[in-house]
C-alpha cells in the first residue's frame, strides 16, 4: 500500500515470446485490496529494454526505492540486482545502481542468476536477500546488506556475504529453496520467512 493505493507488481510476456519478460504494476484506490476494481498501472520501465523481473519497493528515510532484477544489455548472464528511487509507485529516477552480479560459484549454478530480492531491516542495518542459479535442487539464497546511514544508490554501499545463506538440506527434505520475502506474524511481532522450495530432488521439467 503506497500513499493510500493499492499495487501489485508483477512479470510478464506477450505469449508468443515468452521470454520477452518485463515489468508491470496493478494498482487499486479502494481501502480494501479485497474490494475495488484493479486497474493496469503500466509497465515499470528501467534503463534497459531487456529481460526484467522480480520488481519490489521498500522505503528508508522518507525515500522509496525499487530493487529488481534484469540482464544486461551483452546478454552476458541471465540477470543481476538493480536499485533506483522512485519519484512515483510506478516510476524510477536515475541513478540506477547495479548492486549485485551473479559472479560466485554458487550463483552460477545453470543459470547465471541474481533475483527474487527482499528487504529486512535489523538493527543498523539493511539487509537484503536473493535468490540465484537455476530452479532446481541449486537454487540458494544470498545475503546483501547496508548501513543504514549509507548512500543505498551507491554500489559501494552494498556489502555481499561470499557464500550462500540459504541451501538445499535433503535431511529436511528441502531442495531448492529461494525466492523468499519477509513478513510479521499475528502477533505483530515475530518476524517471518516465507519462501519457495520443493521436498523432491529429481525435477520434473526444466529449471
């Protein structure tokens, strides 16, 4: 909920090419997200016209910024972590930060991928994790952070834990995790990780 709206964001493709993947937002001004007419707010656009997704928005100090994932214009990996503020629910304004590339081994796994970002703050800190590689059992998550006094359109803000945070255990018949988002529990309180994985290996399909 921004300024009173209500905004989904989300990816998509037109269906004959469907990997020809952008950005999008739907928004709603009733109170209710449940009530209300959604409406298509158009398309989040960057700096690129290339492959985009996984746009999510978080405020710090009175400024909202959007994190997202896109490839690069060499087509180099499949994608990496941008952030920019934004001057409305539906825009961003330059600069545009690369925060993150997929350059560790674990990232690289498959795909070459950084995505899925979510934003936790803690203490002096902002923290961010990710998800990287391909969806299957290699798919991990990773940890970002910033102070959070720093410049966070600065890259050099941006600090990058070199392993992984997050991985498949198969005791726990847990494979694949990732793709996650933070949230609180009724209690109001108690932090809470929510996040995609599989309790099978083998995958059925392509990652």
């Amino acid at each position: 909920q921004i300024d009173g709206d209500w905004y989904v964001y989300y990816a998509a493709a037109p269906k004959d090419k469907p990997f020809n993947i952008r950005m999008y937002a739907l928004k709603n001004s009733h109170k209710d997200p449940m009530q209300g007419q959604w409406q298509e707010a158009g398309q989040i656009k960057t700096h690129l016209d290339t492959f985009s997704l996984d746009a999510t928005t978080f405020t710090h100090k009175g400024k909202r910024y959007l994190v997202w994932a896109q490839q690069d214009e060499q087509r180099t990996y499949n994608s990496a972590l941008w952030l920019a503020q934004m001057d409305t629910p539906t825009t961003i304004k330059m600069p545009v930060t690369l925060i993150s590339e997929p350059t560790h081994e674990w990232e690289v796994q498959g795909y070459k991928v950084n995505e899925g970002a979510a934003i936790i703050k803690h203490g002096e800190r902002i923290f961010m994790t990710y998800s990287a590689s391909a969806t299957d059992h290699r798919y991990a998550m990773g940890l970002l952070w910033a102070d959070k006094d720093a410049d966070l359109t600065k890259a050099s803000s941006w600090h990058k834990q070199q392993a992984p945070l997050f991985t498949s255990n198969e005791a726990l018949g847990r494979f694949g995790p990732g793709h996650n988002s933070f949230t609180i529990a009724e209690d109001g309180k108690t932090p809470l990780m929510i996040y995609h994985s599989r309790d099978y290996k083998e995958l059925q399909g392509s990652p």
